[in-house]
C-alpha cells in the first residue's frame, strides 16, 4: 500500500508541537509494517532544509489567485528519515524560516495545497491514500471530490486527522478566488459559521476522520470550537487512534541527549545522575523532588496557571520541592513566570524557548511531569515521561485520561485530577510529594509506566487497517 501523508510539521524537518512528533513517526512505522510511507511539506528555509540534501524530482508552475508561482517537488537523497520525504518549493510563500506566524499564512497553505496535488495529478498511478494532518491540508479532500482539474484524483481515498480542533484555518469568503475552480453548487462543503473553514470542509468531505485519542472524540461531541454539530453528524466514519511514540528516539537507554542511560531495572540510580546534572545546570536542589512542565506557554496547557501553582506550592511546602518549566508561548505567562522565579528565592527556575536535547534531559532527570492542560487531543509528553520512569501528573481529559491512569487505583503509572484549577493541581502536588517519599512504592509506579507499550506499531498497524476499510 502507498501512502502520502500531506502535513505542515514533520520531525526533525518542522516541528512546533505535537503534529510534528506524528508524522515524523507513523510513516517510519508503517514502512516497518511492509507499506510505502511518503510525507510531502513546505520547504521551509530551516536547519534541516540547509544541511541535507535534494533532488529535483517535479517542476510546475500555479496560478494562486490572480498570482503565478513556480514550484519545485524537492526529494530528499539520504532518506535520512527512513521514508520518502517530500518538499514543496514555492519561492515568495514556503520560503520562510518558521512554521507559522505569517500575515500571509492562507495563501501559503493554501499554495501548498494546489502544488501538492497538482504534483499527484501528473504521476503516472495513484496513491493509495491521502493522509492529511489537521487544517493546513484541509481542503485537499473537497478539492479531490470536487475540484475540475483533479478529476483524475477523485477515487483516491482520504483521510483526515484531527490533531487539535481549536485551530480550524478560516477564512473569509473574499478569498474564494484562491481556490482552484470547483462546481460552485458544492461550495456550501466549504462553509462553516459564515467563513470557509478547511477544517470543516475536511471533516465533510474526507472518506475517514480520526482523531489522536478515543477520549479526545467523545470530547469533541460536546467541545469542538464550533464544530461540535458536525462532529457528531459524522460520526459514523470517526473513530479515535491514540498516538504511539518512537521508542527509537525515546529510549533511556540509548538516549544520546541525557547525561547517563539508564534502564528500568536501574531506573532510580540512573534518574538520579540525570536529575543531579539537570539541578546544578538550574541551581536546584537535587536531594528534593523534581516537578516539571514541558510545553508551550499557552491557555490550553494550562501554562497560565503554572506561577500561581508553583507560587503556592513553594509557600505551602518551603524546601520541600522544586519546579522547573521549559517552553515558550504567551509573553503575559513567561513574563509571570520569570516573576515568580524572581520572589522565589529557592526551588524553582526556567528556560524559556524549545530545546529538544533540553527537554530529553528533563524527562530523565525529573521525578514528575505536570501537564495541568485544559484541552490535550492525545499528548505525547506524558509519553514520554512515562518511558523514562517519570511519573505523569496530569488533568483527566482527552488522551491523557486514556493513557493515565492513578496510582491510587490498581496498576496505576500516574496522578491525575479532575478540575483544570490551581487548587486541584496543588492539591495533585501534595499527593505526588507523598508517593516520592514512598520509595517502594515510588519505584513500582515507575517501573510500571515504563513497561508499558506505547509504541507506534499498534498505533499505525489500526491506521493500515482503517485505510483497508475503505477500498
């Protein structure tokens, strides 16, 4: 089976959250399983970009619009990624060092959209399947059904992920003439609320829609940004797959980021050296438990709550824990956060900004991740904390109520709270420090989250399956 997964993030390509982790994952996986995995992107003028290397494998030109752009399909020569990787050039639009962020981002992927599939149209067969990842690709299945000049394209299967709902890619009905001509009768596919919203227009027309977690689509039912009615109308071709990770990349044991690999039969003496490396980097104390965040500074982690719970964790519990934050988003909750480390003159500390290698060595070094989000489809960090033997201290949504379950109930790897509140995250910190004191029982909550598979091949093994439930 071939499969082309059309995505905005891929790591180590792109990556700003999540999305990226995904697909730079599942299509190694599916490879593994014996499928062709292709994943095509923007070329965005980034690290990755100058330090590989590409074949020209298309050249074509495009209208956008009243606008001409020339694009090239660039091929990457190393298959570096263990998958065909594919990027889509487009002088003036992809050109751009980020991801995101540009007043000019509808035209961008919007462009993407129209090369991509202008690219499909002149090979000599057809995929198998489109895999297109949350809105940045949203308009390719409408476009596949609908769109005159994709005719050829309109047997070819699609399916949509969604990653996050809350970002849906609307815009106004003004730019209509961006989009490739398409019967006008079918336009209402492309409203939602007033707008054409790509999201929307994806969940209508692609053959299959999953999302990250089973307990993201129950959620989404009742809290999509809108989309709710039309989430449950089409429910009969949605199902939920839970995220996996790359037990590759993420492995203690080999880990090459962290300062001493470790497995779980040495989880607390390894954890140990790395949490004594990740404190004197932080000036913290490494005899006290450590509680971290990894994340975007944003509403939806929660992060806007971070200063008061660990402003009120360090009053309540002087000298007893400390806290460490990495991540960037809102300016308002980093400039709280530099705040509260400012009046605390112990137990806790920041680095503000991503770092990968930075983040590995937290997961190894910390003794318990909190993740107080108020929306998390899937979430990979707590993951990943748990395959590193730290223990998840998490709000009960999404598919962190599918993946944690708490140590207080039978085979628990993990604490978890109802309310996304500093009173409950504070009340789950109490709890954690208790656990921590525990030694024995300490040790077999990490042991047991760290044998637990959360491996891409079950995860990517039921995505062969759904795109075989199509044909």
């Amino acid at each position: 089976m071939e499969i082309l997964h059309v995505s905005a993030e891929c790591y180590p390509v792109a990556k700003v959250g999540g999305l990226g982790d995904v697909v730079g994952a599942l299509p190694k996986y599916q490879q593994q399983l014996g499928h062709v995995a292709k994943v095509v992107l923007p070329a965005y003028r980034n690290k990755f970009y100058d330090t590989h290397e590409f074949d020209v494998v298309h050249q074509a030109g495009m209208w956008l619009g009243h606008e001409w752009y020339h694009f090239n399909i660039l091929k990457e020569r190393q298959n570096s990624l263990e998958f065909d990787l594919y990027l889509v050039d487009i002088p003036g639009l992809l050109d751009t060092p980020g991801v995101y962020g540009y007043p000019n981002d509808t035209e961008r992927f919007l462009a993407f959209q129209i090369a991509v599939l202008d690219w499909i149209n002149e090979w000599n067969h057809l995929p198998d399947v489109i895999h297109c990842h949350d809105h940045h690709t949203g308009l390719i299945p409408f476009l596949l059904s609908w769109g005159y000049k994709y005719s050829r394209l309109k047997e070819v299967p699609s399916v949509l992920t969604i990653h996050n709902a809350q970002y849906q890619g609307q815009f106004g009905w003004d730019k209509l003439y961006l989009i490739p001509g398409f019967d006008l009768w079918k336009s209402g596919l492309l409203d939602w609320g007033g707008c054409i919203n790509p999201l929307a227009a994806a969940i209508k027309c692609a053959w299959r829609v999953t999302t990250v977690s089973p307990g993201y689509l129950e959620e989404l039912y009742t809290n999509a940004n809108g989309l709710e009615w039309l989430i449950s109308s089409e429910r009969a071709k949605t199902c939920g797959i839970i995220n996996g990770i790359d037990t590759v990349v993420w492995d203690p044991a080999t880990d090459p980021r962290i300062s001493n690999n470790y497995t779980p039969e040495l989880v607390p003496e390894g954890k140990e050296v790395n949490k004594v490396k990740l404190c004197e980097r932080f000036g913290l104390d490494a005899s006290l438990p450590l509680i971290s965040f990894i994340g975007r500074l944003v509403g939806d982690k929660g992060a806007d709550l971070l200063p008061e719970i660990i402003g009120r964790s360090l009053h309540e519990l002087p000298g007893e824990v400390n806290f460490l934050v990495l991540g960037s988003g809102d300016p308002h909750i980093e400039a709280q956060l530099k705040e509260t480390r400012n009046y605390a003159s112990y137990g806790f500390n920041l680095h503000i900004g991503y770092d990968e290698a930075l983040s590995h060595q937290i997961y190894a070094g910390s003794d318990f991740l909190l993740m107080p989000s108020r929306v998390e489809p899937c979430g990979l960090n707590q993951l990943y904390a748990l395959r590193y033997g730290t223990v998840p201290v998490v709000r009960s949504t999404g598919g962190l109520k599918d993946t944690v379950t708490d140590f207080g109930d039978a085979g628990g790897v993990g604490i978890r709270f109802i309310q996304p509140s500093v009173w409950d995250a504070c009340t789950s910190v109490k709890r954690a420090l208790e656990l921590y004191h525990d030694k024995r029982r300490m040790r077999d909550v990490q042991l047991a989250g760290m044998h637990l598979d959360h491996s891409w091949t079950t995860s990517a093994a039921q995505y062969v399956d759904l795109y075989r439930s199509m044909k």
